[in-house]
C-alpha cells in the first residue's frame, strides 16, 4: 500500500478540493465511492503497519543507521514532506508515533536522537521557505503562527471564538450536565459534531460523563496494550501499538484542544466525532487489532489439539 499512498498524498498536494464552505488541501474526492477521503489519515494507517513490519524484520539484526536509511526513514520522510504543507497536526503525530514505534522495537536511541534532529530542522527549513512565498504555504504558516501565539499570549481575538465557546459550554455542564440534547452551545460552536464535541458532550453530560469517557479511552489503551502483550510475534506486537496508540494519542489531543491545554489542530475525537475517513480508519486500526488477537486466539487452539490429540478425538465420537 506503499506506493498507493505515496500517488494519493501527491494527488492531494496538487489539488485543492471544496468542503462546504472551506478550502481543504488535505481532501480528495474518490469518484468511484462518491465521497471525500482524507489522505493524511489514511497514510498513518498504512506506515505504521510498514514500520511495525520493517522493524520485526530487523528485530534479530544489528541495526545501524545507515542500513535503516532507505528502507525505513526515506519512506517516512516522503510521506511527511508530502503531508506537512496541508495538515501539520497529522504530520507531527505520525512523527510522533513513528518516533515511539521504532523505540519500543529496539531501535538505538542515539539514532533516534539524529532523526529527530534532523526532522526539527527539516521542519524550520520548509516554515522558512513557506515565509518567503506569497501563496497557500505562507497562507498555512502563517495560520499556525497565529494558532501557537494566540494561545501562548491568550489574547480575546477572533481567531479564539471555538476556545472560547468550548469553555462557554463546558463551563454550562457542571457537574451532572444539562441532559441529553440539551446542549446550547452546540448552536454558535463551529465544528461542534468534530473538533469540539468533546466540550459539547460536557455541556450536556457534565463532569461526571466527561470523566466517563477519559476512562472508556483509557480501558481501550490497556486492552490495546494487553493484546500487544500477548501477541505471539513480534510483528503483532509492534502492529497492535503502531495502530492502536495513534488512536488514543488523537482523542488526548482533542480533549486537551477543548480545554484549552493545547492549540487548536483540527484533530477529531475517535469513534465519537462525526466524519467519513477518521470513523473509517479508526475501525481499520481496531479491526487489525482484532485480527492480531484472533490469531493468537487461532494458535493457543491449535497448540491445544496438537498437545491434546486424544482427548479432541474423544470430544468428536
């Protein structure tokens, strides 16, 4: 899927495709389905399989930094070149991921220590070079400067409308909330089904079901981790956290963005927020999920018979 990704998020860059009233260069429209496919989700998917899948290859090797560098890190710095200028909060996450993904397989971290590094520097070299031109990567650069040092300085401007009706109806929700479809905010809140839900689910659920909902997130990261734990290979392992953490990671930055613990990135929250190709792609990560564990499931059986031949034999007469 490799290649597939790299045609799609080069397709992307190229175009700019309407959502509604909004222009989104992180859009296409798949004319076969019909409906809007965001390639930056999809491309996290499919890399993190990629490196969970080189890693385990590796796992038993000597790794040096320099055998890592085509098979591994060229591919990951394509993908994020291609995917920064439209949608940076995606592009750091899978930074992120990438980044934890290769630790927890064993990579040395003084390699670790190099590409990061390197992708800081990348990162002030493409912001330099965006500052310079007068058309939509300066348009994008210059919306995350404003993002950061409206939230640095907390200045009551207009850019600060979301944050400020979010903690409108936070504020509103109390303890207990104001019921079911109460909500009033959810009526001046833009992206109050997405980006913001999570202030307007506090607004009608309260305190007590925003906690609720931090503990569903947290069982889903310990069972996630559980089923990593249990994993008979160490493929599964590192498959089972590639596709599950981004999941968490995305719903901690989208409640911390309502909040106001962190700026606005555009980040939705998983299996809550409405939206095609984010719903889409959170239940490929689970559903991959559950093919690992059902493999385990699949072996501990077969074990089971090859150990136990006798009495299987018994149970079938």
């Amino acid at each position: 899927m490799m290649p597939v990704i790299l045609v799609l998020v080069v397709h992307t860059l190229m175009q700019v495709t309407e959502m509604g009233v909004a222009s989104a260069s992180s859009w296409i429209l798949l004319p076969i389905l019909g409906m809007p496919l965001q390639t930056s989700t999809f491309a996290l998917v499919v890399l993190m399989v990629y490196v969970a899948r080189y890693m385990s290859k590796i796992k038993e090797k000597e790794m040096t930094f320099k055998s890592t560098i085509i098979p591994l890190w060229i591919p990951v710095f394509l993908i994020l070149a291609l995917i920064l200028p439209s949608n940076f909060s995606t592009a750091a996450i899978i930074f992120l991921m990438v980044m934890i993904l290769v630790f927890i397989g064993g990579y040395p971290i003084k390699y670790l220590g190099i590409i990061i590094g390197f992708g800081v520097i990348a990162l002030v070299f493409f912001v330099m070079v965006a500052k310079l031109t007068t058309g939509p990567l300066n348009v994008k650069v210059t919306t995350w400067e404003n993002r950061i040092l409206n939230y640095a300085n907390d200045e009551d401007t207009e850019a600060d409308y979301q944050i400020e009706k979010a903690k409108i109806a936070i504020a509103s929700g109390g303890v207990q909330g104001l019921g079911p479809g109460k909500s009033i905010q959810k009526n001046f809140l833009p992206q109050s089904s997405s980006d913001f839900i999570f202030a307007i689910i506090i607004e009608e659920y309260g305190l007590i079901g925003g906690f609720v909902l931090i503990v569903l997130y947290m069982w889903l990261l310990f069972r996630i981790v559980i089923v990593a734990q249990k994993s008979e290979t160490v493929f599964g392992k590192l498959l089972v956290l590639g596709v599950g953490l981004p999941i968490i990671f995305q719903a901690l930055i989208n409640m911390a963005v309502a909040v106001e613990l962190f700026p606005v990135t555009g980040q939705t929250l998983p299996l809550i927020s409405s939206g095609g190709t984010s719903i889409w792609m959170t239940c490929l990560a689970i559903g991959i999920i559950l093919s690992v564990s059902a493999k385990r499931e699949e072996i501990k059986e077969r074990e089971y018979m090859e150990e136990n031949p006798l009495e299987i034999l018994s149970e079938t007469i």
